[in-house]
C-alpha cells in the first residue's frame, strides 16, 4: 500500500522512512510543503481518477500552509476522501489536535516519533483503508448487480409482451393496450381505430406447405402488417392463429383505410405463393375495420367486435377484400 510523507524537515522524512521501511512499507512517496503534496494528489484536477495512495502522514508545522488547513483541503476532495490521514505534530495542544481532527485527521503520532507506535498507527488506519476500499468495491458490485438485474427485468417484460413466433406483440399486450388507449381516447374525445387481419385460406396453405412454411408465412405477414403501420402510436399485435390486430389511436375511417390499404399491397408485395387458395395464385388478406370516436356507451371490446363482424363479412364477401364495421347489433357466425 502507498503512502504519502509530508515534512518539511529532511531529517523527519527520512526517520519516518526508515521506519516505515524497517516495518515492509517500501511504496513511499515525500513532499517538503502542502503545496507539493496536493501536486502529487492532484488536488486541483477535477478530471482526476481515483487516487493511487493509501495513507498520508502529515507534519503539523510547516511553512506555507500548516498541515492542519492541508489536511482540511485533502479531505475536501471526494476521490481523497477516503484516504486516512495521520498528524505527525510537535504540540499535541487540545486546540490543534481539535483543529486536526475537525479538519478530517484519522489519528496524530507525537513527535519525536516512537517506532512501535507509529507502526501500530500506520498499521491500524491501513486496515481501515482497505476495509474502506473493500466495502466500496461491494458496494460498486451490488450497484452493477442492480443495474443489470434492472436490465434483464425489462428485457423480461418486453418478452413477455411479445408473441414468440411473429416477434410483434402478443394478445395479452394487445388487450392492456387496447384499454389504455381507450381510456385515453374517451378523456381526450377523440377516435380510435382497430383493423382485424386474417391471412386467407391458411389452413389449406398449411395443409399444402406444411406448418413449418405456415409458420414463415405468418412472420412475413407480420413484418407487412408492421410496415404498413408507420405512426409510433400505432401497434400491431397477434390476436391468434393466423390473425392480426391493429391498433390505430387518433385515427379515423380514412387513416384506417389507408392502413388496411397499406397492408393489403404489402401483402401482395410478398408474393407468396398459394397453390390451395381458391383466390388467385398468391397469398391474399382479409380486413375488418372499425372507428368510432370513444364514448361511453361503447366498451373496448364491443370495438373489437365490431372490427371483427367486418373481418366476417370481409370473408363472406369473397375474402381478398377491406370491410368496414358499423354500431349496429352485429351477430358473429361461426366460420
Ligand atoms: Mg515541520
């Protein structure tokens, strides 16, 4: 451990030297005056790193600033805040010794010095600075351990939020998300939208291509749902099977449209051929979209089905086709 010398007298350097060497402690540094030492603790550079120096033994006396007010100085510093120091004092008077310690001083040595003593006391505050050190490395790890848990936390909370085969966001978010934004848009009166996706004829496509390309199939068609959604507020979610979601806040029947729009060329953009679908040679969609402006009358999930009447009667009308929903009873068919 290291260990910083201040004494104006050479002869006092050199003693306090000789001893500490005698006892193993041969990393040593000397400065003659306050001001030499805060040089070699780089006590005015606010861009210094933690401080290599384990120890300071400071002679009271000295010309220039006393080491009293440099003590006061070295313990002002945060990154020297830690480091003990030592009084090495001629008068051990009550008023400088009350100084000393108000000034941040961990002990004092009477001088002349007395070997055992001043190696009991170099000894005692060496142990106390390695307690220190080892106390804030743990702390430093448990910070670190905090943080990373904090991370893994997120990470958790956003898997959990998203379906693991499209990588968009899963039913459960779909459905805490759809109530939010429509408690938003009831306080704020404005619309909402919700377009409701289903891929056609894809348990043929299955049967035909086997799951594993039925698996492929849906992922691109999340990625062309999710291009063809572009406002940030704008979340698209797997609602099941082969059907998609689209949540559209803010939006009314002609920004809908434009999305469902949007999804329908992006889907035929994909190109994906379907040799069992009774529509053309490609992959096609169907949509059902709803927009209302929020009012209490109307739950969130009665929005959805609304959005989910249309989708049936996109189906109904040939698939391949954008429907749009309307307030009135609607009764779901099974199909
Ligand atoms: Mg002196």
């Amino acid at each position: 451990m290291k260990i910083l010398i201040v004494d104006d007298s050479e002869t006092s350097r050199l003693l306090l030297a000789t001893v500490l060497g005698n006892a193993g402690y041969c990393d040593l540094a000397f400065a003659e005056s306050a001001a030499e030492a805060f040089d070699i603790l780089d006590v005015g550079n606010p861009h210094a790193g933690e401080p290599d120096l384990d120890l300071v033994l400071m002679d009271v006396l000295m010309p220039g600033m006393n080491g009293v007010e440099a003590a006061s100085v070295i313990k002002s510093n945060p990154l020297l805040r830690d480091v003990p120091i030592i009084m090495v004092t001629v008068s051990d008077d009550e008023e400088t010794l009350a100084a000393a310690f108000q000034a941040g001083a961990a002990d004092y040595i009477k001088k002349p010095v007395r070997k055992t003593e001043l190696r009991a006391r170099v000894a005692s505050a060496l142990r106390l600075k390695e307690e220190t050190d080892a106390r804030k490395a743990r702390e430093r790890e448990l910070m670190d351990l905090a943080r990373r848990l904090g991370e893994a936390n997120r990470k958790l909370e956003e898997l959990s939020n998203l379906d693991g085969l499209t990588g968009v966001a899963n039913r459960r978010y779909f459905d805490k998300l759809l109530q939010r934004e429509y408690q938003r848009a009831l306080r704020e009166g404005t619309e909402i939208a919700v377009l409701l996706a289903d891929v056609d004829y894809f348990k043929d496509y299955n049967d035909t291509y086997g799951h594993l390309r039925g698996d492929d199939c849906l992922k691109e068609v999340a990625g062309a749902i999710t291009r063809a959604a572009l406002r940030p507020g704008d979340q698209v979610a797997r609602f099941g099977g082969e059907e998609f979601v689209v949540l559209l806040p803010g939006t009314g029947w002609e920004g809908a449209r434009e999305v469902a729009e949007r999804i329908q060329e992006n889907v035929a953009a994909l190109e994906i051929e379907h040799g069992a679908s009774r529509i053309g040679p490609m992959l096609t969609i169907s949509l059902g979209m709803m927009s209302i402006k929020a009012d209490r009358s109307v739950t969130p999930e009665s929005l959805v089905n609304m959005a989910d009447c249309a989708l049936y009667d996109a189906k109904r009308s040939g698939r391949n086709c954008v429907r749009t929903g309307n307030r009135d009873h609607c009764t779901m068919q099974d199909g």
